[in-house]
C-alpha cells in the first residue's frame, strides 16, 4: 500500500508543481475555463506515462530510486526551460539545444536570471524524497503490477485524448498546422511539446542525413530549364530603390473593385489599380498550404511552394536558403521584417536567421498605447504609423516586409473603426470580413502617405500581396450570395483563391493592369530582376512577371492549378472561357508541371538541399 502511496505522491506533487509553473512563469494568456482545463489536463497523460513505468519494478528500492529520478529528469527539463524563457520568451527545442552558441548570448545574464528562490521548482522532488524516507517499510512484491502499469497506460491514452479534443476546439488543426510554440504549449503541456518536437526534429534529420549533392543537381537542371527569359527594358530598371512588401493579412481578389451592398469596400486599393504608377496583377493567386501567413513569407522568399505537410517555417526552419533577403543583402541591402506580434510566431525568429534576414522588428519594437489593439494585437494604423517612423531611420537601400494583422479572423473591430456596416449572410465571419478589410484599405493609405511625409517613398518600390485567403470553404452559402450565384463550384472556389498583388513604383508612369495568371513565386525573379540582380542561376520555380515568356500558370500547394486557359480541381479539368468541364487532357501538361514543382519542393525542404548550392554552384562553374 505504501508504494501506491508513494506513487500517488509523487503523481499529484509533480503534476500540481508542473501546472503552477505553467502559470507562473510562462505567459500562456489562459483566459477560459477550457483553457483552464487543458492546462490542468496536459501534463497528467505524460505523467502517467513515466510513472506507470515504475510498476516494472519489483523491488521497493529501485521502484523509488526510478521515481526520485525521473521527478528530477522532469524538473530540469522544466527549470531549463523556465531559464531559456526568462531570456527568450521562447520554450526550448532540439535545434535550440545544438546550437550552444546561442547561450552564448546569455553570458553574464545568467546570475540575473537564476535566483535562489527557484529551489522551489524541486519541491516536488523533495516531497517525495521525505515521504520515502518517512515510509521505510514497504513490501517488495506489489501484486497486479502489470496490471497496474497497463492501467495507467490505459488512462494516459484517455486524458490524452480529452486533451486533444479541447485543444482542438481552442486551436483546429493543432498538429497538423503547428502553429506558434506558445500555443503547443498551451495546449499539450510541456512535456507533451518536448514529444512532438522530438517527433518533427527526428524526422526532418533522417531525410536530411540520406540525402547528397547529387539530389540538387537534378532541380537545378530542371530549374534551368524551366526560366522564363528576363525582360531586358525591366532588367535593373529600379536598380537601387528600396524595396517595401506589404503582406496583407487574409485579403482575397473578390473585394477589388467591388461593392457590399452599395459600400465601398476597398477605396484605396481601387484607386491603385487604375494608378500610373502601378503594376496591377488581376489573376494572382496565393499558393500557401497549412503555413498561412508563414508559407507566403516562405514562398515570396525563396521562388518554391512550402511543405506539404506541415509549416515549413516550423518543420524545417534550420535549413540553409538561398532567400531573397540573401540575395538582396549581398547586393548591399539592409533586410528586415515589420510584425508586430509575438517573435516565436510561426517560429519566425529562428526561421529569419536561416532567411538571412538581418533585422525582425516584432511586438517589442512598437508601442501599444491604450485602444491600439484589437483581436491578435497592434491594429494596423498604428502599426503602419510606427513602421514608417523606423523606416524614415534605417539606412538605405533596404528591404522590408511589413504584415498587417486586423484583417485576420475572427475579423473584429472596436466600433469607431468600422468605417462601413457589416454585411447581411448568414456567415458572421463574411459580414464582418467586408469591415476589417475596410479597415485595412485605410491603413494602407495612411501607410502612403507617411512614406511620402518621410521621404522614402519616391525612393522605393512597394508591393503588395494578400497572404491567402480569408472566407474558407465553410461559408459556400454567404460567398455564393454575395457573388450572386445559385450555389458554388470547385471552379469557383479555385479561382476565390485569387488575391491582389500591386507593384507600385512612384515615378514609373507606366501603371496599367496586367492579368497574367500568376502566384506568389514569381515575386521572388520580378522584384530582383527590377532591382538589377539575377536569379539565372538559383533554384526557384517562379518566373519573372514582366518576361514576355511568363508561362500563364500557377500550381497550388494542394495540387490544383489554375492557367490562363483552365483549372483543374478536384480530378476535373474546366476551361476558363466557359467555365465548363472539358477534357482531362488539355489539362495535362499543366498537371505535370505542377506535380515537379511541388515534389522538387518538397524535396528542397525535407531533406535540406540548397546547402549544397555553394558547392553545387562552383563545381558547374568551373566545368565551364
Ligand atoms: C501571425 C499572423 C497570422 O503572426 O501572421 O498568421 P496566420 O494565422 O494568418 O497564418
Ligand atoms: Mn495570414
């Protein structure tokens, strides 16, 4: 009886300490009694786990000696994360543990961050320690202890379980879509985050680890062949301007132009798209998979789709690129990304190094003052106005990617934001879209109009892009109202997937519309082609989108692809002039091309490949 007693202990003292320590030292923002519950809930199945194992031991001394040191294990793995978060507002990760020389940043910090009260963090270990000693005599041979170990196995599976299904409420696709490590924590615990961090990291390295250069010389070959030849009166054209990407969050193409019952939606933008000077991309399309706003960061950067399974950002944010920062950081440029939220988001702080990006202005580079942010944070005005202030600072020429954040869902507004009414579906997520993005087109000319105060503006180009889309599938009927039609197809809801792209160049006078079929990889050869840099040697997938060559087709990371002339979706090809269903094989060639470029690009991430470009890259040039 004793031992249970012991085991009990050290269940509850290990199992209360661990979630006080989620509470107290960790930020998770737990707001809500699910969240309350998921955070009760989290650590218990690995801990049943690890003390279930204590069964297999028949003496009464080893059985404890198991249990005092899996309760220290567990208070290091904790305490050392507790350290690294005091630091780095972060949670520790297998890459994170290869890499000392990132502790090297602590250095005399340390002291500061350690402090004698943190004994507390193995109270549980202490706990335990006495009760063992108080209970001397316990007996050596428990009965049921297979049963007992399965037992508990049995209840980890079902508090797991429980776990996941309330996390799944709080965040949908939680594991699939690996979001920010604050929210695995939040919503797996710790403990639970080590796993499937292990998982991911073990993956990702067997991939990587069978790989060699010869993998990359293929893609390279098939990259080669595939360019579209650059435009020769574009080429260096703007050679020198600075270079401002706007990522608009969540805006698709269907408000461009448009009313919501009889309101403007997107004024500015509208005014833009018949503008002397700018380019105005009228068949764009975001090509981003479960990375959301991270895959287009991801594609925009390096000119191929992101991972099929996962975030790239996350699964595979250690790998060498060859990125479009890089390039432009090697041309001089100062390269920076302007977001304010949180830095470990869609692990972009490790992710921008391997980017080569030189600067990440995040949350803490900006001031929220009072009714400044809304829903995820920083309301874009504000954000915008800040942003141009730095901007008007750093030196030139630079490179710079702002994200704005209020268009995202659930789309909400404070009331003397909402510059127009909401719409009428049965969708409140469709009724207030039309707001937020209302909200979004006055940012961005509050944006202009700062950078033509400032003075940067005549100075640089700035494009601009929605990430992906906002109105999901689910709301088919309110889409299908709004645009005034029966019902809506696989036809339409690929060609929904359309979002706006502007390259806006002050000065050019030579603004027009220009509707290419076209993605998001093709930013990455325009915009350096622009800029006088060429990419003839690089491994991308796009094509610049002033060559008279540019191939008219766009591969989603789902497999659909959209041409000038068809789409084909769901196993059917359809013809664009008609809209009607046409045969397979005029589809084909498009087909084709898109399964390369998403296999090349899935093998680039997996298994690491461009960190053999250098090497890959002098060979040839040798050769010749
Ligand atoms: C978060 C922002 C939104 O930082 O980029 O991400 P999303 O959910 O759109 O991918
Ligand atoms: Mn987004």
């Amino acid at each position: 009886m004793k031992t249970y007693a012991i085991l009990l202990i050290a269940i509850i003292a290990v199992w209360v300490k661990t979630v006080a320590i989620h509470l107290l030292s960790f930020d998770l923002g737990i707001e809500t009694f699910t969240q309350q519950l998921i955070l009760w809930l989290s650590p218990l199945s690995f801990l049943c786990i690890v003390f279930g194992f204590a069964f297999l031991f028949r003496k009464a001394k080893a059985r404890n000696w198991y249990i005092l040191t899996a309760i220290f294990v567990l208070d290091l793995i904790l305490y050392g994360n507790v350290g690294f978060y005091r630091f780095y507002t972060d949670f520790v990760t297998i890459p994170v543990l290869s890499q000392t020389s990132n502790f090297g940043d602590l250095g005399g910090s340390i002291k500061e961050i350690l402090a004698w009260s943190d004994v507390l963090f193995f109270i549980d270990f202490f706990i335990v320690l006495i009760a063992v000693k108080m209970m001397k005599e316990q007996e050596d041979t428990l009965t049921h202890r297979k049963r007992f170990m399965l037992a508990s196995m049995a209840v980890a599976g079902l508090v797991f379980a429980t776990n996941l299904f309330f996390a799944e409420q709080e965040r949908p696709d939680l594991l699939t879509r690996s979001f920010d490590r604050l929210i695995l924590v939040k919503n797996l615990g710790i403990y639970n985050y080590h796993l499937y961090d292990a998982y991911t990291q073990t993956k990702a390295s067997t991939q990587r680890a069978m790989a060699d250069s010869d993998e990359l010389i293929e893609i390279q070959n098939y990259a080669t062949a595939n360019k579209a030849s650059i435009n020769e009166d574009m080429f260096g054209k703007y050679e020198g301007r600075n270079v401002i990407f706007v990522s608009m969050e969540s805006l698709q193409s269907f408000v461009i132009n448009e009313e919501m019952n009889g309101h403007v939606v997107t004024p500015f933008l509208n005014s833009l798209t018949q503008d002397q000077d700018t380019y105005y991309f009228s068949d764009f399309y975001h090509q981003t998979g479960l990375g959301k706003t991270s895959d287009s960061e991801f594609i925009v950067e390096n000119g191929f789709l992101g991972s099929g399974n996962g975030a790239a950002f996350f699964t595979n944010g250690e790998n060498t690129y060859t990125s479009l920062s890089q390039r432009l950081g090697e041309n001089g440029y100062y390269t920076s990304v302007m977001h304010a939220n949180n830095k470990s988001f869609w692990n972009r702080d490790r992710m921008y190094q391997s980017l080569n990006i030189d600067h990440f202005y995040d949350v803490d580079a900006y001031t929220i003052g009072e009714g400044q942010s809304v829903s995820w944070g920083m309301k874009d005005i504000p954000f915008f106005e800040q942003s141009a202030q730095i901007l008007g600072q750093v030196e030139q020429p630079f490179a710079t990617r702002l994200i704005t954040l209020t268009n995202h869902h659930p789309f909400e507004l404070e009331e003397q934001d909402k510059l127009i009414p909401e719409y009428d579906s049965n969708s409140g997520t469709l009724n207030r879209y039309f707001q937020t993005v209302r909200y979004m087109d006055e940012s961005l000319k509050v944006f202009f109009e700062q950078l033509k105060a400032n003075g940067v503006y005549d100075n640089s180009i700035i494009v601009m892009y929605g990430d992906h889309y906002g109105i999901s599938e689910l709301h088919h009927k309110a889409m299908a109202q709004y645009l005034g039609k029966e019902q809506l197809t696989a036809y339409d809801h690929a060609l929904l997937q359309s979002v706006p792209m502007f390259i806006h160049i002050p000065g050019s006078n030579d603004g027009k519309e220009i509707a290419t079929t076209s993605g998001q990889m093709d930013l990455r050869p325009t915009i350096l082609h622009l800029l006088g840099i060429s990419t003839a040697s690089d491994v991308e997938f796009g094509n610049d989108l002033f060559s008279e060559e540019h191939p008219n087709f766009v591969p989603f990371r789902d497999g659909r692809v959209v041409t000038s002339d068809y789409v084909y979706t769901q196993d059917v090809c359809y013809d664009r002039a008609t809209g009607e269903e046409t045969t397979i094989d005029v589809c084909a060639p498009a087909m084709e091309r898109a399964a390369s470029v998403m296999h090349y690009s899935d093998q680039i991430i997996s298994m690491d490949l461009l960190r053999f470009f250098e090497q890959n890259y002098e060979t040839s040039h040798q050769k010749e």
